[in-house]
C-alpha cells in the first residue's frame, strides 16, 4: 500500500505541473490572424457530392470553388471558377469559358476535363446534390477551358443550381479510388478543392484546421484570415462561454435565449441574413376534416404569428406572405398577410359544421432543436381555444420524412421547413406543391391542382422573365387560396461574433457557409 | 481456473451472437429508411432505391444478418451510412477516445476513491469524512450532466485554469496514431508539450465520468474497511504492537479492497457505454456519441460495431473481476 501512497502523491505532482504549464503555456499560440469557429457538427464527408448537406458545404466554402457564385447584393449569379457563360436552344445548351490560372491544392491545373469528370461522378454516384441536376444528361469539353452542358430537356432555373455543384481534382479522385468507392472514403477525411484554404488536420467530432493555399489564383493580396479552424462543440451554452471569453470569434448556432444576452455585450455582434428559407405547417388535405377549406383556414387564423416570432424566432425573422420566402425573385407581395383572429377561426368552423372544435390533429414535428418542438406546443395551445385537441409527435426527420410520403400515415399536420438550393423560386413551388412530388416526402400536404402544375411545367421553360414572372406570382396566388399549408414564417439567419471579426456576408444560397476569405481580423485583444 | 476461463470465453462467444442479433432486429425494427438518410433528404426515390441495394439493405432480414456476420469473421465490420468509411477504421478512433476517459476515470476510482473510503473508516465524523458524504451525495444525488456544465462554466468560465473540453487545445494537431490516446502517443513521440496538454484536458472530463462511481467505491470501501477493522485478527494485530499504519495499510485494507475492487472491474464497461453525457458536454469526440448519433441516423452498420464493442469490454471486464476476486481471496476458487 506504500507504493499506492507514492504512486498517488507522483500522480498529484504531474497533474499540478502539467496544468501549471497549461495555463501558462496556452498563451503562445497565435491566433492573430485565424479565424476560430464553433460549430456543432463535424462534416461527414469532404467529397463536394455531398454539398447539399450543409455541414458538409461549409467546409466547401473554404476548400473548394464552383463555376458560379451567387451575390446576394444583385441577386445575380457572378464568374468564379468560370470567366462566362452562355445559354442556347432555349436553356438546353450552357457554355462555360474557364479561368486558365486556376490549380487544385494536390498541384494539378483546373481545366474543362476536371469540371466534366465532377458532372460525370456526381451522376454516376447519383447521391447528394446529384438530385438536383436530373436534366444534365452530357458534359462536353470543348477545349482546355471550355465546357458545355447539355440538358435532356430546357430547364431555365438550371443555371442557379450551379454554385451548389464544387468541382473536384480528377487526377486526385483517381490516385485516391479503392475498391470502387469514387474515392468516397479518401474523402472522408481529405478535401480535393482548388479553394483558397487547404485542410491540414481532421479530427473527427474535435477539429478542423484549414491553413491557406499560397498558390491560391486569387492571391492574398489585402486583407484574409490565413487560417480557420472549426471546432466542433455540441453544446450551445458553452459555444456562447468560448464566445464570451474571447476563445472563438464566431458561433455558429447560438440558442434564441442567448441572442439578447449578445445583443447586451458591447463586444459581441449578431451578423443577420435574410434567407430563402419558409416555415410551415403542412395540412394533409386528405385526411378529414383537412379535405374541407374552411378547416384549413380557420386553422391558419388561429396561429399566433407574433408570438412565434417573438419566442421561436427570437425576433429574429418575418411573417411569410405566401408559399416561398419574401426574398426569392417573384416573390408575390400582393398576398395577404394572415394575421390571428380567432373570432373569424371559429366562426369557419363553425361554417364547416365544427362550431365547437371537437376533434383531434397528430401533429408531427422533428423531436431534435428546439424550434420545432416550440413551435408545435405553440400550435396545440393556440388550437386548444378552438376546442381542437392536437397530439403531439416528436420523431427524427428520416422518419418524419417516411410519413409525409405515405398518404394513409397518421400526422395530420407537419412542422416543416424549405431551404431552397438556388435563387428561383421553383424549386420550393415544385417540390412541395407540385402533384408529382406527392409521396417524395417533400409535397406533404398531399396537395394537388392541375392549374399549378401547368403553370410549373409551363414556368420552368418560359425564357420571357416577365411571363415567367406573372406565372409564378399566380402560382402563389392559387397556393395561397388553397391552404394546403400554414405560412409560418422566414427566418433570419444569426450567428454570433466577436466585434473584431469583419467582411462577413451571409449568402441564402450557400446557406450557413463562411466565406473566410472574404473575412479579415481587427486586433483582437 | 483455465478450465474456467476457457468455459467462460466461450460463453461470450455465444452472448455476443445472441446480442447481435437482438440488435440487428431492434434496428431494423426501428422506424426510419437508412437508405434515405445516406441519399440524401431530397433524393429522388430511385436515387434512395439505388443507395439501398447498394447497401445491400434490399435483402431479406435473415440474408442481411449472415452476410454481416460472415464478414465480421473477416475483420470487416461493413461501411458507415454517414461517413461511407470502414466501421473498423472509424472505431480505431473513436474507442480509444472512449478509452482515454475511462482509464483516466479508473485512475480517479482507484487513487481517489480508495483512499477516501480509507480514511473516511478511520476518521468518522471528521472533516475527511464530511467531505466523503459530500463527494458521495454530488456523486450518486447529482446528473453527470449538470455537474459537468457547472464545472465547465466555473474551472473554465469563472477561474480559466481548465480547458472547457476537447482532448486537445485549439490548434494543436493530434500526434500520429499509435494507440489513440492521445496522452501514450504523445509520450511515443517525445512530444512532452503536447501530453502536458492531452493530460490536462483529460482531467476534467474523466473525474466527471469518475464521480458516480467515486462516490459508490468509496462509500463501498469505507464499508468494508469499518467492518474489517472490527475483526478478532485486527484487535490482535493491534495487541501484538504492530503499527496503526500496518495494521490500517497492509492488514486491513487488503482484505476490506477485494468487494470494491471487484465491483469496480464489473463497471468497466458500464462507464465505456456511460461516456455518451461527458462526451456530449466537454466535447470529447468517443464512442458514446458516436453511436447515439448512430441510432439517430439509422446508421445500423456502426451502431452494431460500436455496441458490439461495447458489450465484448463489459464481458471482459466481468471476468477480469472474477479472476480478480480469485486473486484477492485464496479461498475462492472455480
């Protein structure tokens, strides 16, 4: 027992020399001029297929480059990797010109070879983002540097989906395949972007450091953090005391309770972003009484909009007008604005033979976050006064998403949420009210109206932008008349940063993405 | 006893069959398409079909079991839904991250909680043993996770003389993989500085891990060492002349240490697949999470893999304490 005595008392020793230099030792890093990121997820994947994930596409945003980008200033798609562009045989044919001084982090030059084989593995692997370019059926090079897209039929919204695909090194996907994988598995812990930063250290559910790329084609000319890490840290309440403390410049995920305590810390700043993101609550319009308008109606005059906004939303978002956000292009603004009134709620009820309420909603909504989980408690209590009873049924999305594509599956209602891919506004119409989309999951409503689907067919080929235009406001119009769903809300996007931070700028279509090299560091103190 | 042993291995053989497929069957019967959740949310449904025989999760139930078992015989646990990696390479990181905690939670156990069991039987009513019945009532009274957060706000928050989790500072990269401890591979790579920080992050998370079961083994030793000190053979000891340090130390404590320490060994696995809370809080990166997040997902593939882990350190740990017990008290034997 002596020798446990003295292996105690060594034990003591390391522990008070080991943290005695620890606290004194964990100033020398300098951290200058990196930019430190808390953030709750680690990426599953550095392979740029897996863009539409949106842990995986914010290491994108460092690493990788796509042909265009999306300026949320303009609202116009700008040259990034491709100089140019062109459109012919009515949006069938797309022509990029490249820039020729572009390499990828393993050395090799980004020409039309490497943007054709990202095209061509995208649709062989056919996972990910591959779903949102079913109409590319040829990629040609015409030369080093030109490229040209063929579509199996004229998609005029197919072009805004271009800043989501992230070209990959064709010579480094081939000296990285095993077993057939696509080198899939190479780049679950590797990235093969030609982007300004290069990731040297991965840590699964720990880290991820990405230094700069010094052969970066845009140079480092000016004002750029020269390296970014994410730390990965589950818990909100201690991403907002590593804010606090100055130990991260920037959260990623801070809770709506934690946004007015920021707003009272002179050195911290919330960065605001206006998305393309809609809330709803989709009503199955083939259960009963949900068959019947003036059930619907009265349920979407019973919601309580403000106080959604005010507890979910933290204030940080707007009332939806419509069936997509008030920002997308073609937004129609004509659409009335719902606000509660539960005298005109129960007097459609009444209307509809339910003067009472009387019956019970399952209401399905995602048990993980607190929004949702919010905003159907919210939902049931505002229903209540209706004499309306809603059961409540939390689940995982996977799940949820199962029962939105079966038409016999108990929800009556979903909590849901649309993030659109691209600046077009047809994605959002077409996947969720289109009556093809009926058991995809996405179209949970069940909804179903010939006018809106040749109004949709007929949109996605229009090149007239102003008949396009009108198309999609009727659209809206006829959606919103319909009630398929609940337009809840659009929420800002938020995160947290320290006063120092600069040059941020949110971007709705590659949603949740730091652009780092557009980011410079005052001092930090 | 290697008759025993022998008996015994085989024996774990076949609860490990009959766990997996419990398993096997409980994730399949859990509501969700891991198809889908590998395809993507808005994947067409012929894409989610394409993913799902690819998977090979359109086979018959029974198909899908034999081929998985066929090819844990040849080292191969199958491919994570999320990551699309080996489950056995994603494991070799995660385990020894789980491992790195509990062996440091041991550490407290052992030369914490002995102790203080040791000299809370000596001194009743004192202020060791007051601080005994506190280190008992936070242990077994409060939730691992609250404790954890409080600590965290107060050691790194308030005074910043701990880290507020991770198993290293930001920045700092990882030492190349040897064990996956990253305390060891530090030490195999002379890097001092970086074991000096692998060390103190560790500390924090694991005494967290470590209190529940602090508290039990030290009220547990403190148990025995009181009804071990009443014994005929310690009054004679003590009527013989022999010290109170011997008498305490190497008569006493020897026979009182064989209970604790043998329910300690049986809570070995218990604490592996109780990392999930520390885990989640001090932002750990181990097998706990790993397969909560596992199940969340439907990614079967490595929720087996991890609780197939899981349930072969606990079966272990159970017949190291056996054996133990047997060393301890020569009276016992199989």
């Amino acid at each position: 027992m002596k020798k446990l005595l003295y292996i105690l008392v060594m034990l003591m020793l390391i522990i008070v020399f080991c943290f005695v230099n620890y606290v004194f030792a964990s100033a020398d890093q300098d951290f200058s001029n990196t930019l430190v990121i808390a953030e709750n997820e680690y990426p599953s994947s550095f392979d740029s297929v897996f863009a539409d994930n949106t842990t995986v596409e914010r290491t994108m945003a460092l690493s990788y480059e796509a042909l265009l980008r999306f300026n949320p200033s303009t609202n116009e798609l700008e040259p990034w990797i491709a100089s140019k562009w062109s459109t012919l045989e009515n949006g069938k044919v797309f022509t990029f010109t490249l820039n020729q001084n572009i390499t990828f982090h393993d050395g090799t030059d980004l020409t039309a070879s490497d943007v054709k084989f990202t095209f061509d593995r995208m649709r062989e692997i056919d996972q990910g983002i591959a779903y949102e370019f079913g109409s590319l059926y040829r990629v040609e090079v015409v030369d080093d540097y030109t490229v040209k897209f063929f579509l199996s039929e004229a998609s005029i919204p197919f072009i805004k989906i271009i800043p989501k695909m992230y070209i990959i090194s064709e010579e480094g996907v081939k000296a990285n395949i095993s077993d057939n994988d696509y080198a899939m598995t190479y780049l679950a812990n590797h990235e093969l972007g030609s982007g300004p930063y290069v990731l040297t250290s991965f840590a699964p559910e720990q880290q991820a450091i990405f230094s700069k790329y010094d052969n970066y084609w845009k140079g480092w000319e000016g004002n750029h953090v020269e390296k970014v890490i994410w730390q990965y840290i589950k818990e909100s309440s201690t991403q907002r005391l590593l804010l606090e403390k100055g130990d991260v410049d920037i959260i990623m995920d801070p809770s709506p309770d934690d946004l007015n305590a920021f707003r009272d810390n002179s050195d911290i700043k919330l960065a605001e972003g206006t998305t393309f993101i809609e809330d709803y609550f989709h009503l199955r319009t083939t259960h009963k009484p949900l068959d019947d308008i003036r059930v619907r109606k009265a349920l979407a005059l019973a919601y309580d909009y403000d106080a959604h906004i005010a507890i979910v939303l933290g204030g940080s978002g707007t009332q939806a007008q419509g069936p997509i956000s008030s920002s997308m292009i073609f937004h129609n603004n004509t659409l009335p604005i719902t606000h509660q009134d539960m005298a005109k709620a129960k007097a459609l009820l009444a209307e509809a033979g339910y003067p009472n309420g009387g019956f019970t909603f399952k209401l399905a909504y995602t048990g993980i976050g607190e929004q949702d989980q919010r905003t159907a408690v919210l939902f049931q209590s505002n229903l209540a006064e209706l004499g309306i009873t809603v059961d409540l049924m939390g689940m995982t999305w996977d799940y949820m998403f199962d029962m939105e594509q079966d038409e016999n599956s108990e929800p009556d209602i979903y909590v849901e949420h649309f993030y659109s891919n691209s600046a077009d506004p047809d994605s959002g119409l077409r996947d969720i009210y289109h009556s093809e989309s009926r058991g995809t999951g996405s179209n949970a409503s069940w909804y179903q109206n010939p006018k809106v689907d040749e109004l949709l067919d007929s949109g996605i080929v229009e090149m007239d932008l102003v008949k396009r235009e009108m198309d999609y406001k009727e659209i809206q119009k006829i959606i919103a008349e319909d009630v398929p769903s609940i337009f809840i809300s659009n929420p800002k996007y938020i995160i947290a940063m320290r006063n120092y931070v600069n040059g941020y700028r949110y971007n709705p279509v590659n949603h949740e993405c730091i652009f780092a090299y557009d980011i410079y560091l005052d001092e930090k103190p | 006893m290697l008759k025993f042993i022998i008996r015994r291995l085989l024996f774990m053989v076949f609860i490990m069959v009959g766990i997996s497929i419990l398993l096997f069957m409980i994730m399949y019967k859990l509501p969700g398409d891991p198809a889908r959740t590998a395809a993507g949310i808005r994947a067409k449904p012929e894409q989610v079909e394409s993913v799902r025989r690819q998977l090979g999760l359109d086979k018959p139930l029974h198909i899908q079991y034999l081929t998985y078992i066929n090819n844990i015989f040849r080292g191969k646990l199958g491919t994570s839904v999320l990551t699309r990696k080996p489950v056995a390479s994603e494991l070799k990181v995660y385990v020894p991250a789980s491992f790195e905690l509990v062996l440091g939670a041991m550490l407290w156990v052992i030369f914490f909680g002995v102790p203080l069991g040791v000299f809370s039987a000596l001194k009743p009513g004192k202020l060791v043993d007051i601080f005994s019945r506190f280190i008992t009532a936070l242990g077994m009274g409060m939730p691992v996770f609250w404790i954890g957060l409080i600590a965290q706000m107060f050691l790194y928050g308030k005074l910043n003389i701990l880290p507020f989790g991770g198993r290293l500072s930001m920045g700092l990269i990882p030492p190349p993989n040897v064990t996956g401890l990253y305390t060891l591979d530090a030490i195999f790579m002379r890097d001092f500085n970086l074991f000096k920080d692998a060390f103190v992050h560790l500390l924090l998370p694991s005494f967290i891990l470590a209190l529940p079961e602090l508290a039990f083994i030290s009220r547990l030793t403190q148990n025995s060492m009181i009804e071990v000190l009443q014994m005929d053979y310690i009054i004679v000891a003590r009527a013989k002349g022999l010290s109170e340090k011997r008498v305490v130390w190497i008569h006493a404590l020897k026979n009182a240490f064989s209970a604790p320490m043998t329910m300690f060994s049986m809570q070995i696995g218990m604490l592996l697949g109780g990392t999930i809370l520390v885990e989640s809080i001090f932002s750990w990166g181990g097998l706990g999470y790993l397969i909560f997040q596992g199940i969340l997902i439907r990614d079967f593939p490595m929720v087996m893999g991890g609780t197939l882990v899981i349930t072969f350190v606990f079966m272990v740990s159970n017949l190291f304490a056996d054996i133990l017990y047997c060393y301890l008290d020569p009276r016992i034997s199989y």
